[in-house]
C-alpha cells in the first residue's frame, strides 16, 4: 500500500479494526489454557493489578479510558506543565542536598557539584546541617546570582533566611536577581516533631511579605509532602495532605494581609519520587491539577495557580543493604519525576540511607539528572507522558482519591488539626501496615534484600548523618523487617566467627531440586541465614551425615513434588535424628503435608508466604539473639 505523505490515511487503513469484544475474547481463551474459566469483565479483572488508594491497573486501555481535555502546558488546570515552555529550557533545575555540619566540608561538596553539574543547591541549616552562622562560609565562593539556594532549616528557618538575605546584600547580589527557597513550613514541622513552636507561622508569614515586596524570586514557604510518604503514606495521602498544608498556608499568609495571588507565589510543594515510575509522573500531574483547583476556588488569578514543584527521589526505597541497587532506583525515579513536570529534581545519593554521602555518590547522583537531560534529551519534550491513555486515566483517578482524602482533612479542621488529633498518623500508619504485609510475604520485593541478597557483601561504611527530627510521625523504609533480620545475622558473626546456617537437604537431580534450591536459599539468605548446598543431592541413607558436616542448626528439604512423595519423610527423620532443631520444606505438599509433619518436617516455605515470621522463627530456633 501505497500513502501519499499529505494524504491523511491510516497505514492500518486496509485492516478491520478490532474492538474491545474481540480482544476480551483472546484474553479469555489464554486463561482457559491456564486453568482459569472466567468470561467478560471477569478475564479482564484476571490480569488487571490493585494499587493503593483503591487504584486499579488494568491489562488494556483505549481511548474510551481519557477522562477528558488536560488543557495545555502553562494553562489551567495545568495539569501538562507549570509553564508553557517546560520547566526551563535545558530540563529541569539540578538541586542536590547538603547536610554536612562542618562548613569547610560542605564548601568542599557544593562548589564540587556546581562545577560539575548541579544548577541549585538544597541545604540543611541548624541542627540538621551546617549551623547558621557557617554558612556564609558553606556558600563562600558560590555565585549566588546565579546559583539558587533553597534552605532546610526547621525552627531555625528565620535565622537561616534572615543570614541568607544578609549574604545577598552583602555580596552585592540585587534583590530582583537572589533565586531560591527561604524554606519556612510550619506545618511540616509539625508533622515531623509533632510541636509547632510559637512565632514560626508569624515569622513565615513576614517572609512571604518581604519576598512578595523586594525579592521576586524568592519564595519564602515549602510545603513539604515528605513527611507523608516518609512515614508509609500512599501517593493519594501524600497528595490530599500536601493540598491540606498549602491550605493552611494559605491561610496564614492572608491573615497576614497578603493577597491570594501573592500567597499562591510563596509557596514551593516538594513530593517524593519513586521508582514505581507511571505513579509518580501521575502524581506530579495530579498534584499541579489539584493546586490550580484551590487556586481557582481562593480566589487566585491564573498566574498563582500554577503549582512549583521540587521532586526528591524516595528515601523510603532506599536500602542500606547492597546500596549500588539505589542508583538504578533513583535512575527510575528522577526520570519519572522529570517526565512529570517537576521544576526542580533532587536525586539522593545511593548511600543516602547509610550516613552521609561521599563525593563519588554525590557525582553520580548529580550525573543521573544530567544524563537524562543531556543524553536521553527527556527536557525537550514537554509532558512527554501527555496523551497516555494509561497515564491519563491514572492521574484523573489518583487525583479524585487525593481530592477526597483531602476534603477529610479539612472536614476535619485542616492539617493542623488532623496532625495533632492523630487522624492523618493513624491512616498512613493504616496504609503502611499493609504494605508491610506485602513487604514481609515478598509481593513487593525489595532488590538485593528480600530478593538476591548478597552476605558476604562487604558493608558500606559512611559518617553519621545529623540526627534528623522527631517526635511526630514516623520514618519508614522498605528493607525494615529484614533490616532487623540482618543485623541479628550480622551481631552473631561478631560474637561467634560464623552466621547462623541451614542445610539444603536437595533430593533428586538437579532438574528436580534447582528450582526450590534457588527459592531457599534466597529465602533464608534474606533473613541473614548462610545456606549449605554440599553435597548436591542427599537421600535417607546420607542426609544425616551432610548435615552434621555443614554446621547448621536448621534444614530444609528441596525437590519436586514426585520425589517429596518417595523421599522427603525418610530424609526429614533422618535430619532429626542427626539434630536438626527445625526442617522445613520448600513447596506446597498438598495432601502429603500430615505425614510429612509425621515424619519430622515442621514447617512449610514457599512463594507468597511470611518470610518475615519464617526467619524470625528460624533465628529464634537457632538461638540467635534479637
């Protein structure tokens, strides 16, 4: 066929056009092949994915699935971009955080990343970070005309600002040149000390007058969603609440006497990116619909709606346990955060979790942002994601969730109130114990901890971090549960020379026990227990033996069903009889489970069960201390 450039016709002109119908149809033969008999909406639910907030991902979406015009990037209700253009005409703005308390250090670090890379930097001040009378001498030969700075100072923030605004002055920087952030949330103190200490909103609300009157590019107020997602909330949580504190800040600048335009100008939303990519990109573009909403409803012009938004990578995905995996993470997620629309991307270093970063983390975390936009040129193209059926439908959902658990909140007395009455720490609390649940049971398994893990990887030692603020909500991670296992792993290896071990008792050859040998030793490996596979293949007449040879305490019986039937109950009493204090076997025995218990096996592993109550109770066992 044959297609004139101008002519208009569809290459797949000349084929029949298949419908929704006929696609269900397939679908449905497959899953008749795999045993399940299910028709309709039934096949389709078959393949479709739960998320949180009551989200759906299904197999197939079409057009049918827009929930409607987006508008355009630039304008209401923003939901394809902030700016018309894109978030700046090389990509998006480089920041990289520092929390060194020495000066000199953090000088050393900051000149280091803007010389190679970063276009803004995010700084720790007070107790957090640098003290506030250093940092003349962290920022000494920064170009602060030309280099934004966003503080993070918590109840120091008007000491902080007031200094910064002092160096601006004093390095002859104009006030309609300084860029950057004065970092005041009280509300996010709030949330993570679980007190607000008197004067800090009055405070906040004079810098947002002086930067409103005198420094245009300033912007005096961060609401900050990250205690939200830190502390286990879903993408909708962290939403609904980031709306209901920039509400509340709202609220304090007008009874301050500013206007809501000029409100709506001092305000920068940060929000986590992970690396579960197509909900983050959602969430930043539901985020920036959801603020224009506000905007438009407080009374904000077009000019104040659009949401400015800073993306940090997750630390909530970040493990301390083979670390190098948090590069590809953060890969991910700055990509996402990116493609999504946020003006300013930090990508924390892959040792984040572990203290503070060195300069080679530092480097490489700078250089993911600007691979991206130099080499994957993802900042030319704006909301690259815009038109995904997928994506579309996914933003429009998450945003109706959000909105809703929002009009909660403010149904509730606004974020203050929520904060301090304990409803918002008792659903993320809600949120995180089922997620924990699917983190334990390996559903959502976490790379190089819960999967693939490595023991006789040698740990990355990195200086403490500042003690961050507590007393509000919590802070999570993903590799918690098994954090715990493997310390417990890690403190017996110092007091007895060896880790706690288990016996692979495999049966068979090795087509009949590869595959349950892979899945306990990975198992086991998870919770810190070291596997023994030596020799490659035992029966009744040899087990004993092996297993007094491999020094473990534990075992575990692997093979195929057929062989569990013939061998596994001998094996099982021999390993008992050899002193093996718990024998476990890997698979589902069916109708041989009672006489396999019988015969000594006292617990069965396999896929989808509670690893973390297995290994728990195999430390225990073992006795190795909690």
């Amino acid at each position: 066929m044959t297609l004139l450039p101008d002519s208009g016709l569809s290459l797949a002109a000349e084929f029949p056009e298949p419908t929704h119908d006929q696609w269900q149809g397939l679908v449905e033969g497959v899953l008749r092949k795999s045993g399940r008999d299910v028709s309709g909406t039934a096949a389709e639910d078959a393949l479709s994915t739960a998320l949180e907030d009551g989200l759906t991902t299904r197999p197939l979406y079409t057009a049918a699935d827009d929930p409607g015009d987006g508008g355009l990037p630039g304008f209401a209700p923003f939901t394809r971009g902030g700016t018309p253009g894109g978030p700046a005409p090389g990509g998006w703005d480089v920041r990289q955080r520092h929390a060194r308390t020495d000066p000199a250090r953090t000088n050393e670090a900051v000149l280091a990343d803007l010389a190679n890379g970063t276009t803004s930097l995010w700084l720790a001040v007070g107790r957090s970070g640098v003290p506030v009378t250093g940092l003349a001498d962290a920022v000494d030969g920064v170009y602060l005309d030309l280099a934004p700075v966003a503080l993070d100072a918590g109840d120091e923030f008007p000491e902080a600002a007031a200094e910064l605004l002092r160096l601006y002055d004093e390095r002859g920087v104009p006030r309609g040149e300084a860029r950057g952030t004065l970092g005041a949330d009280p509300v996010g103190l709030l949330a993570r000390t679980g007190h607000e200490a008197p004067g800090l909103t009055d405070a906040a609300a004079e810098l947002a007058g002086l930067c409103h009157r005198e420094y245009p590019g300033l912007c005096a107020l961060v609401v900050d969603a990250l205690p939200y997602h830190e502390a286990g909330g879903s993408a909708a949580q962290e939403l609904g609440c980031s709306l209901a504190a920039g509400v509340a800040a709202l609220r304090d600048l007008d009874a301050a006497g500013l206007s809501v335009e000029a409100a709506c100008g001092q305000l920068e939303f940060r929000y986590a990116a992970t690396a579960d990519q197509f909900l983050t990109i959602a969430k930043l573009r539901a985020a920036r619909r959801l603020w224009s909403r506000v905007a438009e409803v407080s009374g904000a012009g077009p000019a104040g709606a659009a949401q400015r938004q800073h993306a940090v990578t997750s630390s909530v995905m970040m493990t301390r346990r083979d670390p190098w995996v948090n590069m590809l993470r953060t890969t991910v997620a700055s990509l996402a955060a990116g493609v999504g629309g946020a003006d300013s991307v930090t990508v924390l270093p892959f040792d984040h979790s572990l203290g503070l970063p060195d300069a080679f983390a530092r480097r490489i975390a700078r250089n993911t942002s600007t691979i991206l936009i130099e080499e994957s040129h993802l900042g030319r193209v704006i909301d690259p994601a815009g038109g995904s059926w997928y994506v579309e439908r996914l933003t429009d959902d998450l945003a109706h969730a959000a909105w809703a658990w929002f009009q909660e909140i403010e149904r509730a007395g606004g974020q203050r109130a929520a904060l301090r009455g304990g409803l918002v720490a008792e659903r993320l609390a809600a949120t995180w114990a089922a997620r924990s649940e699917k983190l334990a049971r390996r559903r959502e398994p976490v790379t190089g901890v819960s999967e693939f893990p490595h023991l006789a990887e040698a740990p990355v030692v990195r200086d403490a971090s500042p003690p961050a603020a507590t007393g509000g909500l919590p802070t999570v991670h993903r590799d918690d549960a098994f954090e715990t296992l493997r310390s417990r792993s890690d403190a017996h290896l110092a007091s007895t020379g060896a880790r706690p071990r288990v016996f692979l008792a495999a049966l068979g050859t090795a087509a009949a026990h590869t595959a349950r040998v892979t899945f306990a030793s990975n198992l086991f490996q998870s919770g810190g227990v070291e596997p023994v596979h030596d020799p490659v293949t035992v029966d009744a007449a040899t087990a004993a033996d092996a297993f007094e040879r491999s020094g473990a305490a534990i075992a575990c019986l692997c093979s195929s069903d057929p062989l569990y039937a013939e061998q596994a109950g001998d094996v099982a009493a021999a390993l008992k009889s050899a002193g093996a204090t718990r024998v476990y076997l890997a698979g589902r025995p069916g109708e041989l489970r009672e006489s396999l218990t019988r015969a000594g096996v006292d617990e069965f592993v396999a896929a989808g069960g509670d690893a973390v109550a297995q290994l728990t109770s195999a430390l225990d066992h073992m006795g190795v201390a909690p």
